[in-house]
C-alpha cells in the first residue's frame, strides 16, 4: 500500500503533506544508504529486518493551512490509514505498569553505580483506550493546535503502521545555501502554576540536569568533528516544549560533501540523548532490557533533500495508534544520582504530551 507522511514545522501555520502514489515505501537497512536520498524518512530506534528505515517516495507534495487539512485530504488520508493498518504485521506491543519499569529502573541503576554507563535513557510504554476511534489526522490536526512550538508528523505505512509525533528535538537541519544545524536536548522540569505563563527562563537548573545536557553537546561536537572543522556551538540555553523546559545547545556548521548525509546520520543517530554513554554499549544493554520494545520511538522522521531543505527530528512525544487503542512512548535519561520517583513523574509529564491530543476536544 502506499504510504504518506503529514507534516507541520513549529511556529508554521501550514501543514506539508508527502505522499507516495505507488508502491511500498524503500526499506533501508542503515542511514548510510540514505546518502543522496530525498524523501521523507521514518526511522527506528533499532534498525532490523522487520523494522527497517523507510524512505516515502515524495510522488505528491501538496501545502495546506492546518484548517483544511482535514477537510480537503480527511477522507483519502484516513481510507490510506485503514489500508495500511489492515496489512501492518507486528508482534503484539504491550505498555509497561510501574512494577516493570521499577524492574527496568533497577536493571539501568545497577550498571551506573557499577561505572558501565555515564548515562542511559529509560523509556516506556503506556497504553490508552478511547471508546471510539479518533481519526489519526484529527489527532494531527489537535497536536498542530496545541503545541505550534514543535515539529508534528504523523506517519502511515504498512511497513510501520500509523505513528504520531510532537517533538521538539531537531536531528538535523539544512538548506540549499550549506547551512546545517543540529542541537544537544536534554535535562528536563516541569512548568507549574505562574511558571506557565513564561518560557522558564528563571528557572535554576539541578547539576544532574546540567551534566546530562553536556555530555550530550560533547558527543554531537564529537561527531560533528569527523565530517566539519567549520562548525559552531551556542548554549546551553532553556527552551519550553509544551508544559516542559529543556536545556538546549546550537550546533551551527557546513558540509564539504552533503552527498553523504547519511554517514553523518550514522554517527548522530541515536544521540546520547535517546540512548546513553558509551552508546554502544547502552545502545545494546537497552535492546536487550527495556520491557516495551520502541519500535519507531526515539528513531528520527522528516523531509530529506540535502539540495534544497533537511528537517529531521527526534521522534519523542509519540504514539503509534491502533484502531481505539494508543501506545504513548517517553522515556528520561538516567545518572548515578537518578530517582526512581523523580524520574516516573518526568515520563508521566512527557506522556501528557499525547494523552492530551486524545482527550481534548473542540478546538
């Protein structure tokens, strides 16, 4: 079945849609064959087999105000949706209860005090039933409504099925003219009564918070410094991200090759911001361990056109959705001196993210 790809970029007041009129999208077994590419890229966690990177053909690319997009493309994107779910094939996913991620929590502590990690990120899954099906773009549509500071997607192949993402963590950004960019975020609060009203900018930000963002601005600058001697880093820095703050660093730089992005894909992706340090290993030790497999979570989606514009994200603030049935994915990255209190009630912030595109109505 063809897949498509539906769009917003923050602070933009119109919707891109990518669709692909034949076919199935190209299943990709690593960013590296993403080199000279264009498309729109939905990628996983962890690349395998039966969950490859995908690559939706830009056959049709259409532009529209968030206001139509339902009302000029609802019935086709939806019918499209149906047929795709209908063929998806995949093992049943179950979200965790808090005993299994006390379990996860204990499993990723044990190896911090032990000196396996510097960091490692800890992710779940929470399910949610609605009596009725909501219309995927509907929930779109809500998401571009709620939340016009990040990057919003919504995704149906029948290779991935139908995911859903608000996030606001660029992977990797660029223009026609050789201006890139990508970002180190990491360190999260949550904004509460008056402080809402800002953009968190009085906040004081805890040591640990400090020392996650670093390290992983270090391992971007790291990275970067294989592909680019001409790059530039800014921050760190607050930014609001619906009800959450994050501390954020700018990596501005060009390419002397933009034929091979997907090398440097390669080497950003997962960050240590999904993932962990060394990110080999905590890579590895999290596939091994974490309850709920992420699937398309923590992977990275968007437009790829290294000749003319590049907007990859981190797929955080997701759910992949099932007929009435949402899988929401957030995960927080853990130190030595983590909690395992302090840390549910992070995810269960991030979680808010999409629960609150299921249960608002009217807007």
């Amino acid at each position: 079945m063809p897949g498509f790809a539906v769009y917003r970029l923050p602070y933009e007041s119109h919707v891109t849609l990518v669709l692909q009129t034949e076919g199935e999208p190209m299943e990709l077994s690593s960013c590296t064959e993403l080199n000279g590419a264009k498309g729109f890229v939905v990628a996983p966690f962890e690349v395998r087999q039966t969950q490859p990177i995908l690559l939706i053909r830009p056959d049709k690319v259409k532009t529209i105000p968030v206001d139509d997009i339902t009302e000029s493309w609802g019935q086709t994107l939806d019918r499209l949706t149906k047929a795709n779910q209908a063929t998806y094939l995949h093992d049943p996913i179950v979200g965790g209860r808090r005993m299994h991620y006390s379990i996860d929590f204990a499993n990723d502590h044990s190896q911090l005090d032990l000196g396996t990690f510097r960091k490692i990120v800890l992710a779940r899954c929470s399910d949610e039933e609605t009596a009725e099906p909501i219309a995927p773009l509907e929930l779109f549509r809500r998401a571009c409504i709620s939340y016009p500071r990040m990057f919003i997607s919504m995704v149906s192949t029948s290779q991935s099925g139908c995911w859903l993402t608000a996030t606001p963590e660029i992977l990797l950004e660029g223009d026609g003219d050789n201006h890139w960019r990508t970002i180190a975020l990491a360190g999260t609060m949550q904004l509460e009564g008056e402080q809402l009203n800002g953009e968190g900018e009085n906040l004081s930000w805890s040591t640990k918070n400090i020392q996650e963002q670093r390290y992983v601005a270090t391992y971007i600058a790291e990275c970067l410094e294989q592909f680019t001697r001409d790059f530039h880093e800014e921050g760190p820095y607050t930014i609001r991200a619906a009800n959450l703050v994050h501390l954020r660093s700018d990596f501005t730089f060009s390419l002397p090759d933009r034929l091979h992005i997907g090398d440097l894909l390669q080497a950003l992706h997962p960050t240590p911001a999904v993932c962990g340090l060394p990110k080999r290993e905590a890579f590895q030790f999290i596939i091994r361990n974490e309850y709920t497999p992420r699937r398309y979570y923590s992977g990275f989606m968007g437009m790829l056109d290294a000749e003319h514009q590049t907007h990859l994200y981190v797929s955080l603030r997701c759910m992949n959705i099932e007929g009435n049935r949402y899988h929401l994915y957030a995960g927080g990255g853990l130190l030595k001196d983590s909690t395992e209190e302090q840390e549910w009630q992070e995810t269960e912030a991030k979680l808010e993210t999409m629960r609150r595109c299921i249960a608002i109505k009217n807007i």
